[in-house]
C-alpha cells in the first residue's frame, strides 16, 4: 500500500481542535500548550491532521517535544519530513544546538546523543527544571562562532577606541588652533587699540 505523501506546516488556531484531542488522548498539557500553538509543527497526511510536534526555540537553542500522532506508524515517515522542515527552520533561526527528551532510535541514527554533564551546562536555562534526560545535537560549532564574535567584537572595540583617539587628537588641534587664532586677534585688537590711541594723541597736538 502506498502512503499518501505528508505534509509538515505551522500550526494556526483551525489546528486547535485537532490538537487538544491529541493532546488529551497523550495525556499531555493541553492548556498549558494550547498558549504556545505557534511552536507545533502539524503533519497532514492526505489533507488529513495526523499529528504534531512542538518546536520551541530559545535564543541559539532549540527543543522539540510534546510529540504523538493519530496513527503511530506514521511516526518515523513523519519524522523524516519534520527533521527536513526542522532544518530549514533552524537555520533561519540562528540555532546552533537542538535538544529532545524524546528517546525514540529515530533522532539516534540523526546524531542526536545523550547529554553529557557538559553538554548540559549549555543547556537553557529555561529548561533545567524539566524532567526527563535529554539528547542532543550541535548544528554548528558553538566554541568556534562565540570565540570568533569575541574577536570581532574585541577588534571593533579596539577599532572604535583608535577612532575616539583620533577624533579627540582632531578636537584638541583645533582647540589650539582657535586659542592661537583668538591670541593673535587680541595682540592685533590690542595693538591697533593703542595705534588709535597714540594717533589720536599726536592729532589733537
């Protein structure tokens, strides 16, 4: 039999229904993830909701979680649809770390691996009260990208610092200049002051 192709989109408020059954039928909370639609990612297969997976994004961290579907033998094909989008999605996001308490073989063959003491000192702060272990997988390399905006950062600093330098070695030469200015103005005020006093003194004599 040939699998009706899926279809994996953003979740909207016409979802709702569909996913408070799902939910509740999982035994998931239901009110506490009706507030936060817009992270489920909603499979279709045939047109039909089939299932969904939330995708929260915090910072350059990213989780999925709270996933089911009507029928589960869908769940690894569905899987393979929703790491394409998740992909995509992350990288317009900027994530460089994705995290799940998911613990099905699927994400293990993707690279996912259990969190090491380490790897979850990373871990958002946000989801530390979580229960459950956690797997993980980094997109790109965090050490690399952090130590490089570091030394972007600490060039534009010393950058902006040698242009400071500059702009007040500027302000300081023009000071001295207009006090230079100003000084021989007033020697030349002051000198034809005294002309005008000495030639008025020699043409009332």
């Amino acid at each position: 039999m040939v699998m009706p192709p899926l279809t994996i989109r953003r979740a909207t408020v016409d979802d709702l229904p569909a996913l408070l059954d799902l939910w509740a039928a999982a035994r998931l909370p239901g009110d506490e993830l009706k507030d936060r639609l817009t992270e489920f990612q909603i499979v279709e297969t045939d047109g039909r909701f089939a299932g969904a997976i939330g995708f929260q994004v915090l910072r350059q961290h990213a989780r999925l979680h709270s996933e089911d579907y009507v029928d589960f033998s869908l769940a690894d094909t569905a899987r393979e649809a929703i790491w394409e989008r998740i992909q995509k999605v992350s990288a317009n996001h900027g994530v460089f770390r994705l995290w799940t308490q998911d613990n099905s073989p699927f994400w293990s063959r993707w690279g996912f691996q259990s969190a090491t003491a380490e790897m979850l000192e990373r871990l958002p702060e946000e989801w530390k009260t979580l229960e459950g272990a956690w797997l993980t997988l980094p997109l790109k390399n965090e050490d690399a990208i952090n130590e490089a905006l570091d030394k972007n950062f600490a060039g534009f600093m010393a950058g902006e610092k040698q242009q400071t330098a500059q702009v007040v070695a500027r302000v300081k030469t023009f000071r001295t200049v207009i006090t230079v200015i100003a000084f021989a103005i007033g020697i030349l005020s002051f000198s034809l002051a005294i002309w005008m006093l000495m030639h008025r003194s020699l043409s009332t004599r």
